[in-house]
C-alpha cells in the first residue's frame, strides 16, 4: 500500500518538528513493505527541514501538488503560466494583497518581514529570497495578507487558469495553476486510488479523501469529516493516537509474504 501523509496540523502540531515516535512509526511502514510519502503545501524545501534523512529519498508532493520530488530530485512540476501569473500579481496590487511565491527552490515575498507565517518560511535556510524580477516557473503564490479578502476570492474564483486551495485560515490561501490538487499529483506519480491510505486534517485533503481506498483524518475539518474512513479528534494524546493507527493499519495492511 502507498501511505501518504499530509504534514502541518497531520504529522507536525508546532509548525516546526515531528515527533521521534511519529517518524519511527512512518519508518517502520517501509519495514513492513509499504511504499511511504508526502503531500504538503509546503514547497519541497520547507518539508525537509521537518524529516529525518532517512525520509528524503520517499515521494515528496510539495505546494499542494504543484510539484513532486523523489529520491531528492524534482520529477515534475507544474508551473503557474506566466501571463496567469501576470494577472494574479495584477490583482494583489488593486486589493493591496502581500503574498509568497515559491518557485522550484527559491521564494519571492512582497509583505512585512514581520509576517508570523515567515517563520514557516525556509525554516532550513536552504534557499534565497528573490526579487520580482527573478521569479521563474513560479509553483505557488500564496496570499498573506489582503485588505479586501472576499473582492479577492471573488475575481479569482472567475478566473479559469488558477486552483485556489484554502487553509483552516481563510485569510491565508495558496494559488496553484488550474487542475494542481495533491491526488492529481499522486495519480501522475502512478499511484492508484485503491492502494491509497492518506491522512490529512484540512481542506487541500480533500482531493485525496475523496479517492482514497482509506483516510484518516486528524482534527474536525467538516468537509474531511464527510468522507473520511477514520477520524482522530485533537487532543493531548494525539500523537499516541496517530502513532497506534499508523501502526495498526500497517499491519492490517501488510502484504502476504511469499515463501
């Protein structure tokens, strides 16, 4: 079976680590035969700093799809086309909208240095900050602040060429270019809906939930709520919890081995 997991509010509950018992239960799923990876919103850069090393070889789906890396190298990515980018940036002028772009490795970012959500931000320093005018292949523009969020939401859900993926945070949202979603990505990485098993806790889950052969979701997103196998409300324990049903369903899971 392909595990997946989602990684802020899933696996990570501080923004910054996951715990040694989460990532000796998410090894011992390749010990048992399972394929093992993940799916975040965070570009690639900003998910290696959160995982051990032995984890940087696994299917790492970055900016809710928009690209996928595996064992350490890029394998696809799917840009926002420039002249879509143009309109985007066009519109966070006219609604004094900051935003981050994450790019393939480096980030642009036209807001207050003072921003919390920097901190999340190459928490690694692996990467440069750039100017507008080295912004290539930009993956994911993601809206930081804005003084007109609704007017925003309504000009680009009219557009045709973006994805908008909201976090449990309305007045935070990534854009993707069109047709970018986080099962999308596993699909073209020749992962079937029937080996899936994914956890997730928020709404660019969905697209995984609603394929997968079983989901697990962390926490009370409505929409997850609707269409998951399994739920794990927060709590203290959550950790325990979500370290006993990784382990649980990897071994309900397990292949037949073959004498």
């Amino acid at each position: 079976m392909h595990f997946i997991f989602d990684i802020d509010g899933t696996l990570c509950f501080n923004g910054r680590t996951i715990s040694p018992a989460i990532q000796d239960a998410l090894d011992s799923l390749r010990r048992h035969g399972h394929q093992l990876g993940f799916a975040s919103a965070r570009p690639y850069r900003d998910i290696l700093p959160l995982l051990d090393t032995r984890f940087h070889d696994t299917l790492i789906v970055g900016a809710n799809g928009a690209m996928s890396h595996q064992q350490g190298q890029l394998r696809r990515l799917t840009p926002i086309p420039d002249p879509v980018f143009a309109d985007i940036t066009q519109l966070a002028q006219r609604f004094a909208a900051s935003y981050l772009v994450d790019l393939c490795w480096d980030y642009h970012y036209s807001g207050d240095a003072s921003h919390p959500f920097l901190s999340k931000v190459d928490p690694g320093k692996l990467a440069k900050r750039v100017g507008a005018e080295h912004i290539r292949q930009p993956a994911k523009l993601l809206i930081t602040a804005c003084a007109d969020v609704p007017g925003l939401h309504r000009e680009l859900d009219a557009h045709a060429g973006v994805e908008l993926h909201h976090h449990s945070d309305e007045q935070i949202f990534d854009i993707t270019a069109t047709g970018v979603s986080k099962m999308t990505a596993l699909r073209q990485c020749g992962i079937a809906a029937e080996e899936l098993i994914c956890f997730g806790n928020d709404s660019n889950d969905v697209s995984m939930f609603l394929e997968a052969g079983h989901s697990v979701q962390v926490g009370s997103h409505p929409r997850l709520a609707e269409l998951a196998s399994e739920r794990l409300p927060l709590g203290q324990d959550i950790e325990a919890r979500l370290v006993d049903t990784i382990s649980r369903l990897s071994r309900e899971r397990t292949p037949a081995r073959r004498d």
